[in-house]
C-alpha cells in the first residue's frame, strides 16, 4: 500500500548555504555600537566575550558556552601553563568559526599575576589575544 500518490516524488536534495554570521560590534570605550561586521572584526569580539565569561555563569548563555579560568587563580604557575591552553581551546571550540588555538606563551608578571598570549586561527584569518591571571 503506497503512502503517497503514483507519480509523486520526492526528490529532495539539500545544499548547505553559508550564511553571513553579522554580529554589532562594540565600542568598548564608548560602550556603543560601533557598527555591523562579520568577519575577522567580529570573531575577535566573539572569542573576547568567550573568555571574558565565566561558564555556568550567567543563566542567558549555554552550559558550553564560557571559559573556566576564574578558579585558577592561586594554584601554581606550572599547573596553569599545563591547564591553561586546554582550558582555553575547549570554551573557542563552541565557535565552529575558529580552526585551532596555537602557539602559548607565558608571562610570570610577579606576586602572583601572569598572562598568557595565543594566536586564534579562524577561517576569516589568524589573530592574537591574551588572558591575564
């Protein structure tokens, strides 16, 4: 027993659509929209605010959205350069957008204060950040 008409077909074939992710860019200084932008403009913004949020944090975003850094402060300066880089690609993996994180680097800025510099490559480009501890 045919569950549609003689005749009809389905032939149905998908075609994935890359579609523009533009996002407002903001004026940190001005804390005003400063624009639209989606590319390299926009995945720098999106990885800031990535790192600059703490998971299981604030209920509006994801469990899987957020970094978990906060709760590194005090431990060891060798047990942070081993975690830190882990930390750092699993809260940029959420974003399709970024390809890898690479080539870490630390500064032990005394009394117990460090930073840690990267490069994020995304498929609009490479560019560098920094978290400090």
């Amino acid at each position: 027993m045919a569950t549609l008409p003689e005749g009809v077909g389905l032939d149905v074939s998908m075609e994935y659509v890359s579609r523009p992710t533009n996002t407002f860019i903001i004026d940190w200084s001005s804390r005003q929209i400063a624009g639209m932008d989606s590319g390299l403009a926009a995945m720098r913004q999106a990885v800031d605010i990535i790192l600059q949020n703490e998971r299981f944090e604030w209920q509006i975003y994801s469990s899987d959205f957020g970094s978990e850094l906060e709760d590194l402060v005090g431990d060891e300066y060798d047990f942070i350069v081993s975690e830190l880089p882990r930390r750092i690609e699993d809260a940029l993996s959420i974003d399709e957008r970024v390809l890898s994180v690479a080539n870490f680097s630390f500064a032990n800025k005394g009394n117990g204060a460090m930073t840690c510099k990267f490069d994020v490559v995304t498929v609009f480009g490479t560019f560098g950040e920094e978290v400090g501890l």
